[in-house]
C-alpha cells in the first residue's frame, strides 16, 4: 500500500503550498477531478479480486476523504487570510459626516413643481387634465383653429416643420397646446372643462424666449358659460397660485384667431428693487389671452355653435415661474446646472396643496 501512502504525501503537500484558490483548484482537479490520480485509483477497484478489494477499497476511500477534507480546511485558510488582507486595506473615517439621502439632496425642476401647483389649484375647481402629441399636424395646430392661410404663425421663422411628406403635406411640432383642445373637442361631448399643460416649440431664443418652453391652456364648453366666469376662474386662479387674499386684473380687448371676443389679462403688481410683488402697487403686469372660443373654431370641431359656446385661456408656464419665483433668465431652466437647480429646486417630497400652501 505504499503507492497510496506516496499518492497522499504528494496531494497533501501541494495542497499546502497553494497560494490561493485558483492553485487550489487546480490540486482539486488533479487530485479528484474525472481523471484525477485518487479517481483513477477509485476506478480500479472493479477489476480487483473480492479478497483485494475489501482492502484495497476502504484505503483507497480514506485517501479521498482525507484529501476532500484538507482540501475544505485549505480553502477556509485562504479565505479567511484573503479577508484580513482586505480589512488591512480598507479603512474608514469615522469622522466624516454622514452622507444625506438621495430624498435630501435631490430637487424637483421649476416647472414641474409650477405644473403640479395648477394642477392642485384647477383640479379644485372641477378640471380634468388633457395631454396631446407634441409632433402635430398643421390642421390640428393651425387649421382648424382659425388660422386662415399666409397667417405669420405658419411661416417658417416661427414654426419648427418637417420634410413634406410624399403628399405634399408636413408634420410639425406644436406652437401652443391648443391642439390639445382640438383633440378633446372632437372626442368628448360637452360639458368639457380641462387643462392642457405641456411642451410647446417656437423658432425664438433670448433672456425670456427659448426654442422649447411649456404652456397651459384652459378650455370650458357648455350651453350657458360666458366671459364673468371665465375672469372669476382667472381671478381665483392667480389668487392661488401667487398666495395672495386679492388681486386686481384688468382685461385688455385683442386678437386670437381662435377667440372672439379675445382679451389679454393684465394683473396688479408692484415693482420693487428688482421683486414683482402681486396683488399689490400700481402697476400692471400682462400674464395671458383668453376669450370666448370662435364659432368657426367650434363649427371645426364638430360642434353647434348656436348650441354650446366656451372659453379658453393659455398662458407660459417658465412665464408665471419666473414671477413667482424670482429667476431674472429663461435660458438656465434648461441648462442642467445642478447648482441653479440646488438654488431654485424644491423638495422632491413636498408635494404642493390648497390647504399646505402650494409653495411651503
């Protein structure tokens, strides 16, 4: 039996002089693996004479025993030195202060905060939101809003177009999101009351334009609503939304394509070392047009105009942000700055509320 005495000797003593696991594999393999020199001696016993192998046998699975064990005991070693190598490397300071938590450290963008402020205040006043499709058709977004042909808002230098299609007739992305009311007056029957906040595009960029800006518009249809409700809701609106007990508005007569009559909105403020302050001074501030929606807008719509009439309103929502909120430039609410954002941001988990306070 001297060969498996030699055979142990030889495994036991590479087993120990592995260095890490990988070397210790490799003796594993060599040892107990499928042709393995303990396997090897395992599949021999077969062929022995019965006397022999009830010797041979229980020496031979003694060996693999033994060698499984001190393989087990090896690994173990080499793990738990691999550990303090690691802890002897890796240090912590204790003294440093103690990281804050994703919920402390991130904000919420302006704008979204300010769309979440008008949907608070509107949805107390019984407004649905509406959303659209930022790539329109030219019927949707000018058509069947009353712009007549050759109008200055179809010209290129004001709109974003794609290349014609193979009709002759080119997508576009929306000017306004009057669209969307188009949309909700052709798959909804009155009464209708929503809101319609979003994205809108317009070829222009300074200190209070960009490229890419966000609207609201509302839109009540029905048999009887007429322009003392519309200023009602205006006048509550920015009540709310500027966190004053009154406001003063004064409605200008204009022109929409869409509206008739139509009106601009101007509201009481003060100006102050470089603060508008609202609700009071003697000062007036343009914030937003509204009127009452044009008959050729509802006939477009598939509406009676002789059975229901409404009214609409829109105004820029990075527009009223700046004046709540105090941001001298329009550019930087789409620069990504982390410090502008740090600045003027909010906290992701103050969610604004008519009865918290839209802004505490």
């Amino acid at each position: 039996m001297s060969d498996i005495a030699k055979l142990e000797t030889e495994i036991l003593a590479e087993i120990a002089a592995a260095a890490d696991e990988a070397a210790l594999e490799a003796v594993r393999v060599a040892a107990l693996g499928k042709k393995g020199s303990v396997s090897e001696l395992l599949g021999t016993l077969g062929k022995l004479p019965a006397e022999e192998r009830k010797t041979r046998g229980p020496l031979i699975n003694g060996l693999k025993e033994r060698v499984t064990a001190a393989i087990a005991a090896k690994k173990a070693d080499l793990a738990a030195r691999a550990l303090d190598a690691r802890l002897n490397t890796e240090t912590v300071d204790v003294t440093l202060p103690v990281r804050e938590a994703s919920a402390e450290t991130g904000r919420i963008h302006p704008i979204s905060q300010v769309i979440d402020e008008l949907t608070a205040i509107f949805a107390d006043m019984g407004f649905a939101i509406a959303e659209g499709p930022d790539i329109e058709t030219d019927d949707y977004n000018f058509t069947k809003l009353n712009f007549p042909e050759g109008h200055p808002a179809r010209d290129m230098h004001d709109t974003f177009y794609f290349n014609p299609k193979a009709d002759g007739s080119r997508m576009l992305l929306r000017t306004h999101t009057s669209p969307v009311q188009v949309r909700t007056m052709l798959s909804q029957k009155p009464p209708i009351r929503v809101i319609c906040p979003g994205r809108t595009y317009r070829s222009d960029s300074d200190q209070t334009h960009t490229p890419m800006f966000h609207q609201v518009e509302g839109l009540v249809i029905d048999r009887s609503s007429h322009l003392g409700h519309l200023k009602w809701i205006l006048e509550e609106f920015c009540k709310a939304f500027f966190e004053v007990d009154s406001v003063k508005m004064r409605f200008r007569p204009s022109f929409f394509p869409f509206t008739e009559p139509s009106l601009e909105v101007d509201i009481q403020c003060r100006r102050d070392k470089g603060e508008i302050r609202f609700g009071e001074g003697e000062d007036w501030l343009e914030i937003l047009g509204c009127g009452m929606v044009h008959p050729n807008v509802l006939k477009n719509c598939g509406l009676d105009p002789d059975e229901y009439q409404g009214f609409a309103w829109g105004m820029g929502i990075d527009r009223i942000a700046m004046l709540k909120y105090g941001m001298p430039d329009l550019r930087p609410f789409f620069e990504a700055d982390v410090r502008w954002l740090s600045h003027y941001g909010f906290r992701p988990l103050d969610f604004p509320t008519l009865a918290g306070g839209l802004s505490a």
